[in-house]
C-alpha cells in the first residue's frame, strides 16, 4: 500500500508558468509544511511551475527531499486563444472527455499524462510521495478514481488543497485533507 499527497499549489499572482506565489501563498507554503510534517514523505513530484515549486520548497526543506521536476504534472492548455468564456468550456471538456480546442489538449489527454506520473510512482519504491501541480490537472485526476467529480468539483478547490489517495493493488482511497 502506498499513500499520494496531491497538492494543489498555493495562492499565485497569475496562471502563467513563471507566476510566483503571493505573499499569503508564501504563508500558506508555509503552513501547509507544518500540516504535513508528520508524514513520512520519501518522495516528492512538482509541476515545473514556479507557483508549484514554491509551493512545495517548505516541504522539500522540512524533509531534506529534492523536488523532482516532471513537464506532466504542468497546467492544462485548454486552448491557444485568451477565451471570455473559457468557463464555459473547461465546463464542456468534463462532459466531453475528448473535446479538444485549438491549441489546446482533450481531458482524456491530460489525465493520461498525469496518470503516467502516478503509475510510475506507484511502480517505484517510494512509499509516501507528494505531487504538486494545477486544479484542473488535479481535478482530472481525481475523476479517474470517481467519476463523479467534475466541473463543480474543480470550482470547489481551494489555493492550496490537498487529497491522499492510499493505494494497492486492487482499490483506490481517496480523501480530502483539511488545510
């Protein structure tokens, strides 16, 4: 059995991928460590992201872990275009899992990247592993263990948010851990 911290990362300035944290972000990076503290992470997985790393570098120094990059765990492209009602179509990309806008890349395709960061995981030796990324990724991921989550889900996470999934061989647990 092993147990998965997904963490949502901190308050940010912006979306883009050298956006870095607020100050309240910096706090909450901060005390998202101190919550975290007693489990015995061995391994921690960040998006590239500055928003992520500066996210998880409070944790990385509690534990003497490095932060291990992956490109997979980046934020979703939903399209190539600045869209007034890009609300609307992330809405759309959860009933549609192959809907793909110009530019952009389908949830389907999303969620295999970020399911082959998770797959690798599981397959490797660490027992207790962080991954960091963005809420629609995250969001995505937790839809392929329960479908039922969706667009009304992704609007419910909160900056940071945190889930943990337990898993083995034959199920998947996964609760949300207060932050």
């Amino acid at each position: 059995m092993k147990e998965l911290y997904i963490i949502r990362h901190c308050q940010a300035t912006g979306q883009e991928p050298h956006a870095p944290l607020t100050e309240l972000g910096h706090q909450q990076a901060q005390r998202l460590a101190t919550q975290l503290s007693t489990i015995p992470l061995d391994t921690i997985v960040s998006s590239p992201y500055l928003r992520a790393m500066d996210t998880v570098a409070p944790l990385a120094q509690q534990f003497n872990l490095p932060v291990h990059k992956d490109e997979r765990l980046i934020e979703r492209v939903l399209c190539d275009t600045n869209e007034p009602n890009w609300r609307n179509m992330l809405r759309q990309t959860y009933d549609d899992m192959e809907l793909c806008y110009q530019g952009g890349e389908s949830s389907r395709q999303a969620t295999a990247r970020a399911m082959a960061v998770i797959h690798e995981l599981q397959a490797g030796d660490a027992q207790y592993a962080a991954l960091v990324s963005h809420g629609n990724l995250i969001s995505l991921l937790l839809r392929a263990y329960d479908e039922r989550i969706g667009f009304t889900e992704w609007e419910q996470l909160t900056n940071p948010d945190v889930y943990r999934l337990t898993l083995d061989e034959t199920e998947v647990m996964m609760k949300r851990v207060p932050v």
